[in-house]
C-alpha cells in the first residue's frame, strides 16, 4: 500500500465545514468531548463545560509527516489522548506512514490548556513543547521574540507560529494556510480577553494585522466561548452550562475593532465590555477578577 500524499499547496484556503452546535453543558447525556472536522484534515475539539468551566477547545491538524495538536484541555483526566489516537489511527489508514508524529503544543501555559500533556508523556514519536517562553522559544526556534513569525511543518502543510504575548508571555497565534484560520487561543475569542499587559497585547495584535496582510485569512479560531448570544453579556465565570453561546468563530474584522478598542483604553485600567468581547485591562484588574 502505498500512502496517499496530500498536496496543501494548492487551491487553498479550503471552504471548511462549520455547521456544528457545540455542547454547551445543558445537555442531560452530554459526551466528555465533543470531535468535529473541519475538513478531513483538521479537527476541533471541545472539553465539555461539565468537566471544566473553562470548556476549552482543542484543535488538531494533520499533515503529511506529523500532526499539531494545539492545547490539551482544562483537566488531567478527560479522554483527549484516546479521541486525538483514534483520529490519526483512522487517517492513517488511507495516508499509513509508520514513523507519524505528533506535537503538542499550546496556545499559551494556562493550566486549562496543558492539563492534559501527562496523557502524552509516553506517547510514541511525540514531542510536547514545553509550555513556557524559553521552551515555546527554542522548540519552534524563535530569536528575535516577540518580532518574529516562524514556520513549522507538518510535511507540506507549513502552519506559521506568530509571537503573541499580552495575555501570557508565552502565548503563540498560529495560522494554518490550508484552511486560512487564525487559531487565537485566549488572546482573541469571544469572552472575557484577560489582558495583564496591555502595550504587549496591542504589538500582538499589530503583528496578527500585519501578518493578515499578506496571507488570507478567513477565520479567527480561539479556545473558549464566554459571551452569549446577547451583545455585551457573557455568562458568568465558573458556568457549568452555558445555554445560548455565542459563535465560536470571529472574523477578521472583528481583529481590527479589537485593536482600535484596544488602543482606545490603553491608558484606562478595567472592565471594557463590547458586543463581541469583554476586554478586562490591566494586571490588577485581571488578578482581582480572578481572584488571584
Ligand atoms: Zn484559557
């Protein structure tokens, strides 16, 4: 059997498939994660609210040598590792190739989205990147953070890593040229953006601006959904449930509202709440919502 080559290079970005209603911890037989492919290639999946408030997202692309796990989810214990094995045990049946990889990285070091690297520890032909500035530096190869994008590749499908700190100094953006998505993690998602550093976060989202200039980009993808579907009302932190979530997907001109707003309240320490996002700014503001 010879394997199948996918060639990421053409035709892109890919229409990809959005029509999913996520879990949103209402349901009474809720599943612990819910998997849904954005095309045959990509795959999202979300820990369900009843295990974590943070209800995290996880997404998972496959390339032709390895595949790029972005974040592991909000707790040791849920079934990450069995649903992303089953995953590419299944793509490998059509694309079989013996020495596939797989990496694990994140978004940024937050505890609800590297709980779940012990699962992978002893996972063959697997490399966890440490979830810290020095480790996200040296694995992607980073030398002139945070003015800097760098490539990583998955065997023809080359995803861009973008520096992204503001919310956490290690925090990376990647995009995926296959389906043109920007993957956010906490830096830009619809919900409560927690941003200590306010002048970082903004030289992010210029990098992000910069970087969409050249490259199409056709979704903004991060890792929680806060808001509901009322303009300007989130649903409280700790949720178990979040009945009538707003869309988990943003588009790219939400990312250009997001810094004007951004620069707009720089110099104004607090609680900033828009339709699509609520932007808490300030170190003091953030450790005090979050009681830390
Ligand atoms: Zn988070």
């Amino acid at each position: 059997m010879t394997s199948k080559i996918v060639d990421f290079s053409s035709d892109t970005p890919i229409d990809v498939d959005l029509s999913v209603e996520w879990m949103d911890g209402s349901g009474p037989s809720e599943p612990l994660v819910q998997v849904h492919a954005l095309d045959e290639h990509t795959y999202v999946l979300r820990q369900s609210l009843k295990t974590h408030y943070e209800g995290p997202f996880i997404f998972l692309l496959l390339g032709n040598t390895g595949a790029l796990m972005i974040d592991s989810g909000a707790t040791e214990t849920w079934p990450l590792r069995e649903t992303v094995d089953g995953i590419i045990a299944d793509w490998l049946v059509t694309h079989p190739n013996p020495t596939y990889s797989l990496t694990v990285a994140h978004s940024h070091s937050h505890g609800d989205h590297t709980a779940g690297d012990v699962q992978f520890a002893d996972r063959p032909n697997t490399s966890i990147v440490p979830a810290n500035l020095e480790g996200v530096q040296g694995f992607f190869g980073f030398t002139n953070w945070p003015n800097e994008t760098v490539n990583f590749d998955l065997g023809g499908r080359v995803v861009s890593v973008i520096a992204g700190p503001g919310h956490e100094e290690a925090a990376t953006v990647f995009y995926d040229p296959w389906t043109g998505i920007l993957f956010t993690g906490d830096t830009v998602y619809p919900g409560r953006l927690y941003v200590p550093d306010m002048p970082a976060y903004i030289a992010t989202l210029e990098r992000v601006i910069a970087f969409m200039a050249a490259v199409p980009v056709s979704y903004l993808m991060g890792c929680h959904i806060e808001m509901s579907s009322t303009p300007g009302e989130d649903h409280p932190l700790g949720s178990l449930s979040h009945p009538g979530e707003a869309p988990m997907p943003m588009l790219p001109g939400q990312l250009f509202m997001l810094h004007e707003r951004a620069v707009a309240i720089a110099g104004t320490p607090g609680v900033h709440t828009y339709d699509d996002v609520i932007i808490y700014n300030g170190k003091a503001v953030v450790d005090g919502y979050l009681g830390r």
